[in-house]
C-alpha cells in the first residue's frame, strides 16, 4: 500500500511518500529529516488523534462542557468516540480533569472535562 | 467610583492574565479590566488542543490554557473586574470604564498594559455580491455557538479563508455532523499550520480549494448556496468560466484577524500601518509613556505561547515604569524590509542592552533563504531557514549592545 502524505512535524510541510510492503516492512521517502519518517511510518501503521468534542449539560453555566480524551486514541476510533461522547449527559459542576467517559470506544483512554462549569 | 492601581490591564485574555500575573510577581496592585462574563479571552472557545507545547511542554486544550493562569491568577492579590468595559484611557493614565456592577469606574493607573486582542474581518470587509440571507457566520462566532452557547450554526457548510480558525471549525462541524462542503482559498496557499490542514481537512476529507473565493451568496431568509470561482493568481479577479454553485445553508468566514485598537488609537498611541498594532520598543512601552501593549492587539500571533511570553515582558516593564516612572528614550528604529512584512518591537530605546528577541512575518514563502539583520554596516545575525512562511511568525534573537544605528531586517535569496 502506498499514501502520500503531508508532514506535520513542522512548518516544512514536506510531502511523504510511505510504502507498507505485503511483510509489513514500511519506507518513507520525501522526507528531509529524521522526525518525517517517524511521522509517516506511525501515519501509515497507527494514526492517533486526541478526540476533543462537547458533553451536554444539566444545571451548568453553559449548556455544554468542553471534554477531550486523555491521550491519543487509534483515528479508526474516532467516530465511536464522538458517539459514546454525543450520547453523555452530565451534572454541572464539571471541573477540568474530571471524568467525562471510562474507556471511551474501548480504547483504555479516559474522557476528561477541558473547562470548570459552575452549577446554575 | 474613583480607584487606583499600579498597573491596569485592560482584557483578562491570555495576553492579559499573564501581564497582570508578572506586574503582581515584581510587587504591583494590579486591576484586570475584562469585558467578558469570565476571563480567559478566546481561549475559552478554542477547545481543540495543541496549545501550550512551547510555554508548558505539553499540548493542552485552550480552557486548559486559560484555565492555568486563572488559577495563578486566583492565588494572587489580582482583582479582576469581569462584565467591565473600557471607555477611554488617556496619556496621564485615566482609564474609564463602566460596568452593570460597578457603573463608571474612573482609575488612576501607575502602568497601563493594553491587552485587547484582536477581532474578526466579517462580511462587510470582502463586498461579497449577493443577499444578504442568515447563515453567514465568521469563524469565530460560529465556534463560540458551537463550543460554549450549545447551538449548532448549520448543517452544510462552505468555508472562505483557510486561517487556522477556519480549519479547526471545518473540523469541529464535521465532527458535530454537519457536512463541510469545501474551504476556499483566494492564495495559493494557506495560512493556516500544515497540522490543521492534514489533521481537520485532509482527516475528514474535505477538499481545500487554493486560488478560488466566493462571488455570490444566494437565498433570501437563509443561504441556500454559493458560487465559488477561481481567481487569476495575479490579479485575484474571478476567472469568467470557473464558477461553480455549492447549495449549503452556511458560510464561514475565516478571512483574516484585526487587533482592536480604537482605544489606543483614540488616545494617539502610534501605530503600526503593517500590524495594526501599536508602535513599541524592546520593553513592548508604546509612545505614550507608561502605556505598554501586548498579544494580539499588538500583532497577530499564531501561538499563544508566544503571547503569553510577550505580555510577560510587558507585564514586567508596566511594574518598573509604576514604580520608577521614568520614560525611555527611543533610540532606534527596527526596520522590517526586502520581504520582512513586520518585525516587533519596532523601536530599542537607549536603555535597550543585551540579547534582545525580535518577532517578524515574512510576506511570501522562502526556501532556502537566510534572514539578515544589521546595522549600519555591523552584521548582527545571519540565520538561513529551510522555510519561511507568511503563515508562521519567525522569532531571532539579537544582542543589541552598543548600537549606533537603526536595525534592518531582510531576506537574502541565494542569487
């Protein structure tokens, strides 16, 4: 499998061409230093997000609590993230760090709030 | 109601938080004067991460940012008048200001730090032809509904512009299940970081149009389409033929960012005609002496780390002009020119020694080229860059001890 993609590693923005041989084996090409390959290799064999989205609201502030997930989750679970994030409910106060969803997408990755919510 | 205070800061955004939170560490009263019902500026709205990497080594989301230096700001003598809006100030340092709680509020500042940030060029800025239907949001107002009202803008979506606010909102959209048709770019390239480019365009597969603008919004109650065209790249004229009709029923604006200076403007504060900002020396001190400014309002950043460093300085230089008023001299100039839009400070004073930062914009992408800074016939820095981009504030550092004349900054291309 071959993709072309645009390094993210800094204002270069050099473009990649990455090869995922049958073996598993995977080249990076275009890249001008050494942080490109990193870059296209984890892009090509597990690309990670931090998901941030919204919760919803009771008794708050605001209507809505900025959350985000922990650390990076697989891109691939993205849109079950956002889902189990969609379907939340909560009870104002949130405070940042608390958490918003265990284990969202069963990723072992935590939803945490991202602002403090006063209650009304 | 009359008050004093050593050094007021008028905006409690991230520019401001930091100001005041330095002016507080070297021994000031400090009056933060915030419009909003919370500090934290637009911070609060940014919920996507990526901030902070430089500043706290780590990549936070922007309430997290925020909320970092408000609860510095809570374990201090800081006051912070939220719902309070700045009226004038003026070259003695009155600054008046009126709020619901407080009615006019008229205070006698040792210091005063401007940290007002910076506003959205809207609709009325471009001309665009066409009605004049709802649905026609700037970027930033659309991620304010979204991520702290609770509503949601539209369901199909056309962007003009690919500042990173607009791509972060593409995203954002899309995520919330509206369908991003395209974002149109009039340059044929984005000044937007590549991150959010792949990471909220190329993610989500929306289709990034370089050399193309709108020319027409349709509908009457609501924007039921628009026409994008091509532009020449020289001319930036629709190229007749081109056009092509998106039925949407929401257009974003993400066309470029102003810092708000009627106030500084309004109290004859010199500006810079390039930034849009004030005229200021190595202490970030603008020409009215006592009066510093810092953040956006003085130009616009890409980073707020960069900000917070910023009005960091300027918070410091605020304290020591409240407790030792003593005007600088300004000594020289710092010129920004051959392909340096911008650089800041403008001006070193007399007092201007040592290692000395120097932020600059580039107006075009450079490959390859090296950045020059001299004076008078002394070579202070040769760095050469793999890039350069109009997109992305470059930062060199300088010593400047010694100086008998102006700064010039250039660009030298490999001839």
């Amino acid at each position: 499998m071959t993709k072309e993609m645009i390094c993210i590693s800094c204002p270069m923005g050099c473009m990649l061409t990455v090869v995922q041989e049958a073996d598993g084996e995977v080249r990076v090409t275009g890249n001008t230093c050494k942080r490109g390959e990193t870059y296209g290799r984890q892009e090509m064999t597990c690309p990670m997000r931090v998901v941030t989205s919204l919760v919803r609201l009771e008794g708050g502030v605001r209507p809505v609590c900025s959350c985000k997930t922990r650390q990076p989750i697989p891109k691939a679970k993205i849109p079950q993230a956002l889902e189990e994030i969609a379907a939340q409910l909560k009870r104002a106060p949130l405070r940042r760090g608390d958490v918003v969803i265990a284990d969202v997408a069963g990723t072992g990755v935590d939803v945490i709030a991202t602002s403090d919510i006063a209650a009304r | 109601m009359n008050r004093k205070a050593d050094v007021v800061v008028i905006g409690g955004g991230p520019a401001g938080l930091a100001a005041a939170l330095q002016a507080d560490a070297a021994g000031a009263s400090v009056l933060v004067l915030e419009r909003d019902k919370e500090p934290g500026g637009i911070l609060q709205q940014c919920i996507h991460n990526g901030f902070g990497l430089h500043y706290f080594g780590e990549e936070l989301t922007g309430p997290e940012y925020a909320g970092r230096f408000i609860d510095r700001v809570k374990q201090t003598g800081i006051e912070i008048l939220t719902d309070t809006m700045v009226l004038e100030f003026t070259a003695d340092r009155r600054v008046l200001a009126v709020s619901a709680e407080h009615g006019l509020l008229e205070i006698e500042a040792g210091a005063i730090v401007l940290a007002m940030g910076c506003r959205e060029r809207t609709r009325g800025a471009l001309s665009i032809p066409g009605t004049r239907p709802a649905g026609v949001f700037t970027a930033g107002c659309a991620q304010r509904l979204t991520n702290m009202e609770g509503y949601m803008p539209g369901r199909q979506v056309v962007i003009l512009g690919s500042g990173d606010i607009g791509l972060i909102m593409a995203r954002r959209m899309t995520w919330e299940g509206a369908k991003v048709m395209a974002v149109c770019e009039l340059m044929p390239y984005s000044s937007g970081l590549n991150r959010n480019i792949v990471q909220c365009l190329v993610d989500n597969d929306i289709p990034l149009k370089f050399n193309h603008t709108v020319v027409r919004i349709h509908g009457r109650e609501r924007v039921e389409a628009v026409t994008i065209s091509e532009v020449d790249v020289k001319t930036k004229r629709p190229i007749p033929g081109t056009e092509e009709t998106i039925p949407c029923d929401t257009l974003l604006l993400s066309v470029g960012l102003l810092p708000e200076n009627e106030l500084s403007i309004a109290a004859g504060v010199e500006m810079d005609s390039v930034t849009s900002g004030a005229v200021v020396d190595e202490e970030r001190q603008t020409s009215i002496p006592g009066v510093f400014a810092c953040g956006n309002v003085l130009h616009v950043h890409d980073l707020v780390d960069n900000v917070s460093h910023e009005a960091e300085l300027a918070g410091r230089s605020a304290a020591a002009f409240a407790k030792h008023p003593a005007p600088a001299a300004r000594a020289h100039r710092v010129i920004a020119e051959g392909g340096v839009r911008y650089a800041v400070p403008q001006m070193l004073s007399d007092k201007a020694e040592g290692k000395i930062d120097l932020y600059f914009r580039v107006g075009d992408v450079y490959r390859g080229a090296a950045l020059l800074v001299k004076s008078g016939e002394r070579t202070l820095l040769r760095r050469k860059k793999p890039i350069m981009t109009p997109g992305e504030m470059e930062k060199v550092t300088v010593d400047v001890t010694g100086l008998t004349d102006d700064v010039h900054l250039s660009i030298e291309t490999e001839g």
